[in-house]
C-alpha cells in the first residue's frame, strides 16, 4: 500500500472529537477513526524531537541517544536507519513534508526522495520568527506576504502524490499545526478569540482536503493513513483540552501520562475493519516493523529494534 503518516505537532487526545474533547471539533480526523481503527492506548514520548527519532526508527531514545531536544541532533545516518531506506527495498518512492524539527542534517541526508521543510516549530506565516525561509528539495525558497506555510505544504503533498501515483509511496507529513505560538488560520475571523480552536479546526480541514485529494486521483483503497499526534497537549493550551469536564493528567513535556497518550489513527478502506476501537498498548516504536511487513521488506539486521 501507499503509506501516508501524518503527524500533528502537540496535537494531544483532549485536542481532538473522536477522543471526547470537550472544546474542539474535528470532523475529518474523526470520519477516518470511524472508518478505521482508533486505538485509545498510543503511545509517543512526551517531546516532539525525541518522538520524532523513534518514530522515524523503530528505536526508543536510549539507543539512539536522543534522549533530549539537543541531544536528538547528534546522532548521523551512518549510526540509524530511517523508514525511506527501509521502504526503498520495495521501490517505495518516499517525501518527508513539513517539520523537521530537532533531527539532524535533513531529510535527503536519512534517505527521502523529495523533502519541503522549514526552521523551527509551529511556522505558519512570515511574520513569525525563523519563518521567512523553507527548503524544498535544496532550494531556499522564501515564505511571501499573505502565504501560509500549512497550504504550501498541502499543496506540495497533492503533486508529489499525482506525481507519483502509479508506484508505491511514503509520505511523512510532519504538520505544523498546532505548536505554538498560535496565529489566526485563513479562515479565522478578522479578530479571533480563540486561535486554538482555529488551528485545530484548520489542521482538520487540511486532513479532509487530503482524502478528498486521495479519492479524486482514485487512490484512497491502496491507501493506508496514519494520524498521530506527536505528544501531548501544549502547556498553553493543555488547561482547555478536557475530557467530560476533567483536565488530563500531564500535557507536553510531562511524564504523567497525557504527556505520551496521543491519538492513534489507522485507516485503510477495505482493509482495517470500520469502527474498531482497540485498547491495546502500542507505541511510535511500532510504526517502522508495521510498515515494513506491509511492504514485504526486512528490517536492518544490525540494529535492536524495538517496535
């Protein structure tokens, strides 16, 4: 199958409806876990740079070292094997979209075909510190007036897959929604309230426009969809991701446990039975052996992986 993993940056289980947010509506996530399986016990660490090098390789941070923020830079390709080269196997062509965060060198350097990629966390207009640059593919490009970061990255996601639609592909789309700081959305209001409900409202929108994008090219049956969220909910934030009332036990960068219980999302029509919710324990380790045995690829032989 084709293998879209889309990753929301602080998006914890408070942030979302099909987990009973009190405060936010996501149709369009929610269509896919009813569609799918949603699990309600997975996993990621509870810091987006260390969650995003185990997600990326199977291996939980005490063996690659990337145990914090800084220390998630230091490790190199000759040292972890990332999902691309592992799908590359299987003539899988592969693009990491969006964030890249605190993981080292860039994403051609760890094996992806095609990369869009932009400095820092939650980029989403110029004005915004670090934000007046993005990288596509090694060419420096610069983020103009009126631009918003999230629609360019859409639209580099919808050609890389018309591109590429009669092979197999991988697609890590590493959101920007919704890590803060916050701005209005294009379609907040002129003043708005309430960024957070926006932006939630926003990163659900270009969820649906994805799917609707998959069915138009007729891919959507030999598509399999991930949604995770990389952590928990932003401590900004984390006081109005409630759940029947309550606020969650630990938010991101806690270790209680609403710091790593994130949503977890799995879709594929026709393959994933509809409506299933799964209590069992899973975690981002998981992702790259799951994804390789559907591709019918073997797993690097001289790594421990964990998943």
């Amino acid at each position: 199958p084709n293998v879209i993993f889309i990753l929301g940056d602080d998006v914890g289980i408070g942030d979302i409806g099909i987990s009973g947010s009190d405060h936010f509506k996501t149709p369009h996530i929610d269509a896919l876990a009813r569609g799918g399986i949603n699990f309600t016990h997975g996993y990621a660490e509870p810091l987006c740079g260390p969650s995003r090098a185990t997600i990326l390789t199977g291996r939980y941070v005490f063996r690659t070292g990337a145990t914090n923020q800084d220390a998630t830079g230091r490790f190199r390709p000759k040292d972890e094997t990332m999902m691309p080269v592992v799908l590359r196997q299987a003539g899988y062509v592969t693009s990491c979209i969006g964030k890249w965060g605190q993981l080292p060198l860039g994403p051609a350097e760890f094996g992806f075909d095609d990369f869009f990629k932009f400095r820092g966390s939650g980029v989403y207009w110029n004005t915004s510190e670090k934000a007046e640059k993005y990288w596509v593919n090694g060419e420096v490009k610069n983020l103009r007036d009126k631009e918003y970061m999230p629609d360019l990255m859409h639209e580099h996601l919808v050609q890389f897959i018309t591109r590429h639609r009669e092979q197999p592909f991988y697609i890590y789309y590493s959101m920007s929604h919704v890590h803060g700081e916050l701005h209005p959305t294009p379609d907040s209001a002129r003043k708005p309230d309430d960024l957070m409900t926006d932006n939630v409202a926003y990163m659900d929108k270009l969820v649906g426009k994805l799917v609707a994008e998959l069915e138009r090219l007729k891919l959507r049956e030999r598509t399999l969809l991930v949604f995770m969220g990389d952590n928990g909910t932003g401590a900004k934030w984390a006081a109005k991701a409630t759940i029947g009332g309550r606020q969650l036990s630990g938010q991101k960068g806690s270790m209680l446990e609403c710091g790593a219980l994130v949503p977890f999302i799995v879709n594929w029509p026709g393959v994933t039975p509809a409506g299933k919710i799964c209590a069992d324990f899973l975690d981002a380790t998981d992702l790259v052996p799951t994804f390789a045995e559907l591709a019918g690829v073997a797993l690097p032989k001289d790594k421990v992986l964990d998943g």
